[in-house]
C-alpha cells in the first residue's frame, strides 16, 4: 500500500513539473514572439518588433538590439511630461505611463536636468512647454502637424541651412543628439566608453522607430550596426543612456519591458505610441 501511495505521489511531481514546464514555453511565447522575415514580426496592425544581433559580444545584457517600428497612418506620437501634473513627483514607469493614456508602446523621450523634470533641451507639444530653449543639439523630432496634410511626423537636421522654418507648423517638438546625417553618415564620435540605450528613429518610408539595447555599447558602432539592419534608416536621435534607457510594449499578445537589469524606472518624459 506504501509503495502504491508513493507511486502516486511521483506521478503527482512529474504532472506538476510537466504542468510547470508548459507554463514556462507558454510564458516564453507570450514575452517572446516568433520572429518574421529580417528579424521583425507583426505584433499588432502596423506594428512590427524586431529583434536584431548587435554589434559585437557586450559584456551584460542579451546582446540584441530591439525595434518597435509603427506606421504612423495608425499611430501618432504622443508625448507625456511629468512637468504637466505634479512636477517631479509627476515621473512615471513607462508602463504606468502607458495605462495611464492607452498607449502601444512607450520609451524615454530624451535626456533630462538634475531636477529631475526638464528636459535638456527643446521639449512641447501642444498647449505645454517642458524647455522652450533650443540648445547646441542638432536633431530634433517634430509631431501633431498644425495642418492635418502635412507628414505626422518628420526629423529636422539643424546642421541644415534654413531647416527650423518647419518647426512652428507642428505642435510637439523633442530636440536631442542626431545620430546621423542627411547623407546617412554616423555623427556620433568613436568612443570606447559604451552604455545601454534607447534611440528615436525613422525610416525611408516614414515609419518611427523606438530602438533600445539592454546591452552596452559604444554609440558609434550601435548606429554603424543599425545601418547594416533591414531598417533603412534615415533619421535617429539619442533619447537616454545608461540604467534608465527603457522601452516598454503592450500590443497583441506581447507584454513586456526592456530595460538593463529588467528594472522599470521612473521618467519624467516618455514618448508613446498611441493608436488613431
């Protein structure tokens, strides 16, 4: 009767660890989609993640450069600072922020101050200003057009003679470090100092791009590698650096924040991805 009663008892361990076991791959599927052709697979309608290799073996993190790319016809940019309600007690996780106002994805919208709420340099959209001031940075992110036939969204290369007439045609505006140049040249000096990241891009067919590395990286090789991608990219600006460099999505059957460490910070500006 003993041996019978512990039979049993096995039988109940190898149902429990086979039960575990299915958990975990239906987990894995859930965070982690299969991919599509050239690394991106459709995560919701006109939304694309890609996952790429980067450029050399990092010493932390998994190694893989990730792209939300969404096709601005269905989504719209959409700009939140916690200089809007409650100042610096105001910053949010990416995912709170992104409950918060329904969003698809979100990722950190540029560099901020030691107050922890203004952003380095030009930051508003439309009835709120963030920083007014247009600094030395030479890229900046346009969105929400005052004429509903101009592009959602465009980069302003400020290297460019003449090229911030177009700015006062649309309400929000992000300025940071460009990446890269008109004429598709890495701006970025060669450094050996490397760190996660997360970048703001656009591609040939004016798609936007939220790009993010749990790994670290030198800044010029990541956007030499983001050049060898499937991403035909034409614009790309630097938003955050370091441990607070995140990205968050929530679309279709995938959840999930990439961030170094998997710790979801607080940030007082983000940018989303908001559904039309």
């Amino acid at each position: 009767m003993a041996k019978r009663k512990r039979k049993i008892k096995m039988r109940g361990w190898v149902a429990i660890g086979a039960l575990a076991v299915l958990s975990l791959a239906l987990l894995v599927n859930y965070a982690f989609p299969k991919r599509g052709p050239g690394g991106f697979t459709k995560i919701d309608e006109g939304l694309e993640l890609g996952e790429f290799r980067g450029p050399e073996s990092p010493p932390d993190g998994d190694g893989v450069i990730r792209v939300v790319r969404a096709d601005l016809s269905l989504y719209k940019p959409f700009l939140m600072m916690a200089s809007e309600d409650g100042g610096k007690d105001g910053a949010k996780t990416l995912r709170d922020w992104s409950i918060e106002y329904g969003l698809k994805a979100a990722i950190n919208a540029s560099m901020y101050q030691e107050d922890g709420v203004t952003a380095v340099s030009l930051m508003r959209k439309r009835g709120h200003f963030n920083n007014p001031h247009l600094t030395a940075h030479r890229s900046v992110l346009l969105f929400d057009p005052l004429d509903s036939s101009s592009p959602e969204a465009i980069f302003v290369d400020l290297e460019l003679e003449g090229s911030d007439a177009v700015m006062p045609s649309y309400w929000g505006a992000v300025q940071s470090i460009r990446m890269l140049s008109t004429e598709g040249e890495v701006t970025w000096a060669e450094d050996e100092k490397r760190w996660p990241a997360s970048l703001i891009g656009m591609d040939k067919a004016g798609r936007i791009l939220f790009i993010h590395t749990k790994s670290s990286y030198p800044m010029h090789d990541l956007v030499k590698r983001l050049l060898e991608l499937p991403l035909n990219l034409v614009s790309l600006q630097y938003a955050e650096g370091g441990s607070e460099a995140q990205l968050f999505v929530e679309a279709g059957e995938l959840r999930a924040l990439y961030s170094p460490g998997g710790v979801s910070w607080k940030v007082p500006n983000a940018l989303g991805l908001k559904r039309r």
